[in-house]
C-alpha cells in the first residue's frame, strides 16, 4: 500500500473517530461522557504524535469539525423521529 494512500486512511479513521466521538459525549449522562471526551483526546495526542506537519493538523482540526456536524445533525434527526411518529395515513 503506498504510503500516501496509507496516511488517508488514517486520517479518515482518526478523524471519523473523534468526530463521532465528540457528538456522543453531549447525549451520554455526566460520568460516562468522560469517556468519550478522553477518546477524543487520545485519537487527537495519536494522530498529532503520528503526523507532524501544519497542514495535516489543521486538516484533521476541519475534519473532525466536518464530521463532529454530520453526526450531530444525524443523531439529531434520529431523536426528533423517534420523538415524533409520523402520523398514520
């Protein structure tokens, strides 16, 4: 596997990963959202340790933020469906 393709996908993982993760911890109760923010934290001090240069930095920074909004607005439209059945026709 080359090694540009190789630093994608761990860019694409390490970022998916802490975005879900920071749109999980405000729908989880107050000790176990602990959890969560420390993965993202630690998926963060592992991608930084991993890559050093700016630029890559601040594309994981866009991405998370990127992927952080997707799921929100996912998780967001699952609960208001399961709040609110559409009526029968």
């Amino acid at each position: 596997m080359g090694e540009r393709l190789k630093n994608s996908l761990w860019m694409f993982i390490c970022t998916f990963g802490c975005g879900l993760m920071l749109s999980i911890f405000p729908l989880v109760q107050s000790p176990f959202n602990l959890v969560f923010s420390l993965l993202a934290f630690l998926i963060g001090i592992f991608f930084f340790k991993r890559f050093s240069t700016i630029g890559s930095r601040i594309l994981f920074f866009v991405l998370s933020l990127i992927f952080f909004m997707l799921f929100t607005i996912v998780i967001a439209m699952i609960i208001y469906i399961r709040q609110n059945p559409l009526p029968a026709a």
